[in-house]
C-alpha cells in the first residue's frame, strides 16, 4: 500500500466509505501500520504452492477480494 497504485485505492476505498476527512486519516494510519494487504499477484501464488490449480478472483470490492480455486489432482 506504500507505492502510489496503493495509495491511490486507499484514497478511492476511503472516499467510497463516506469518511469524513477527520476519520480518513485515521483510518490511513490504521491501514498503514495495521493492515496487511497482499498483492493479487502474491496470493495466486499462495494458493497455488498450497496444492490448487490456478486460482480464479470471482469478487472484489474495494480492497476485499475473494478467490475460487479447485485442489489440484496428482499424477
């Protein structure tokens, strides 16, 4: 969340939650020093080194995403 890419959604998630501007600089410095955000990039290959065929986004909103993913079969 410290590149621009990431300050940017920030700025666009917080505007979407209607933050008053008192509350959206708290909730920067909570997303900052208390919420760990993970790149699409790093969870598909979590979940690929966890045994499962590529994994598919199905949903996002705002920074929330969700996956599906079927457990790969063995050989």
């Amino acid at each position: 969340m410290a590149s621009e890419t990431g300050r940017r959604l920030l700025d666009v998630w917080f505007e979407l939650m209607s933050f008053s501007p008192q509350a959206r600089e708290r909730a920067k410095g909570v997303y900052g020093d208390q919420v760990a955000v993970v790149p699409p990039e790093s969870v598909e290959a979590i979940i690929a080194a966890g045994g499962f065929e590529t994994p598919v986004r199905c949903f996002q909103s705002g920074l929330i995403h969700a996956w599906f993913a079927r457990e790969a079969r063995g050989g």
